[in-house]
C-alpha cells in the first residue's frame, strides 16, 4: 500500500488574500481540490492523508464528500512548519503494510498522474525519489554582496514534489529531527542527512507551487493551455 502526504496546512502569508492559497479556485474548484483529485485519480496511490490548518479540518470532510474524494482516509492539522505538518500526517499512517509515502504540496495542482507513478516506482526500486525540474536559469554563487562564481546549471535541478520514500527511511529520516526548524523545507534533505541515495525523476516545469500572486496569473496560462477554463483569484 502506497500512502500520499499531502502537505497543505500554511496560511500563505505571502499571497496576501482573505483566504489561504490552497482554497482560492481554480476553474471553479479549490486548489487543494485539484491536487487531491490527481492523487486520487493515481493507480499507484490507495490512501491519502491530507494536513490542513487546523481551522479548516473540521469542515473538510463535507467537500471531500463533494469532490468524491474516496481515498482520504484522514484529514489532520499541521504543525508551525512544513517539516512539522508532514510529521503530523507521518504519525498518521498505518504502518502495517505502508510501501511508499508520497510527500506532495497542496498548492501544486498541476503535478500528473503519471508523474507521481513514475517517482513511486522510483522509491520502490531505490528507496528514495524526487520529482525535479531543469534549471533554466544562470545562477550564481554570491557572498557578501558579490558574485563568487557561476554555478553549473547542467549540475542543478529544482525539487519538485511528489517526494517518495520508503515508510521506514522517512520515519528515520525524522528522528532527533528539529521539525520546527525553518530551514527543513523539504523531506529530501532530511533523508539525504542520512547518507541514503536520492534518485531524481524528471518532471515538467508545468507543476509549479502557487505561492505568490504572479504564480496565479501562471496558473491561469496553464489552465488555458490544458482547456480548464478560468481562474478565480479570489482577493
């Protein structure tokens, strides 16, 4: 059995709405909707648990119930930081018979089945796998204020998510962990702490995470390009 963690329980601060940015519409429908239908819609995944701010959990069951969301086995909420929030839905997984977790963004709508199948299959095979994009852009290695060289972007890739682990290395993965430590903003560097090999899987630079408010005039293009029709910004 293989479980997704789906990490939605920030206020998105940065945003700058009334609303958190996993609930302002897309085409009709909340974002976390989106993602959670793709996870859904998933062979390889059979249960979901989905991490939310704790004023929103109590009435989520009602719009799961809605959206037919048949795979939610849980809704729970999260902690002061990311690396929190995924604790609070890790404690939540039955152990018995977990294969693979699957760590992914409730603000990444775009992510495809097919992807998540892919990084599954990866963690199954090595053990540990992330989704990831090319770096388009030149980037440089700054300190004090200056440049101190340019990087090699054939070297660089940007994490994506899903992340897929094995049930026992992520629970590993987080002992004697500082989950509250602003800078775990990913559960791959927690598992690379560990020495443990993380095999990349190559996504698509469509499955952006909408975070700022240029990233919903992103997703409305993207929306476009895939016929889905219009987007509710909701500010």
């Amino acid at each position: 059995m293989n479980v997704a963690i789906i990490a939605a329980a920030g206020q998105g601060t940065r945003m700058g709405s009334r609303r958190a940015k996993q609930f302002l519409e897309l085409a009709g429908s909340p974002i976390i909707i989106h993602t959670l239908t793709v996870f859904e819609r998933c062979d390889v995944i059979q249960e979901i648990i989905a991490v939310l701010p704790e004023p929103d959990v109590t009435g989520f069951a009602t719009l799961a119930h809605k959206y037919d969301l048949q795979k939610l086995r849980a809704v729970v909420p999260g902690g002061a930081t990311r690396a929190a929030s995924v604790l609070c839905g890790l404690r939540e997984v039955n152990q018995e018979g977990v294969g693979i977790v699957a760590v992914h963004d409730g603000s990444r709508p775009f992510v495809t089945a097919e992807e998540i199948a892919r990084t599954v299959a990866a963690a199954e095979q090595d053990g540990a796998a992330i989704l990831v994009a090319p770096e388009v852009d030149t980037v440089k290695e700054v300190r004090d204020g200056a440049v101190v060289k340019t990087v090699r972007r054939d070297d660089l890739r940007r994490a994506l998510t899903p992340q897929c682990f094995s049930y026992k290395l992520l629970r590993q993965a987080y002992e004697g962990v500082d989950e509250l430590d602003p800078e775990l903003t990913d559960e791959s560097s927690l598992v690379e702490r560990l020495g443990a090999r993380v095999t990349i899987v190559e996504g698509s630079s469509r499955n952006i995470k909408i975070t700022r408010p240029e990233d919903l005039i992103i997703a409305e293009a993207i929306l476009k390009e895939l016929g889905l029709g219009s987007l509710d910004l909701g500010l």
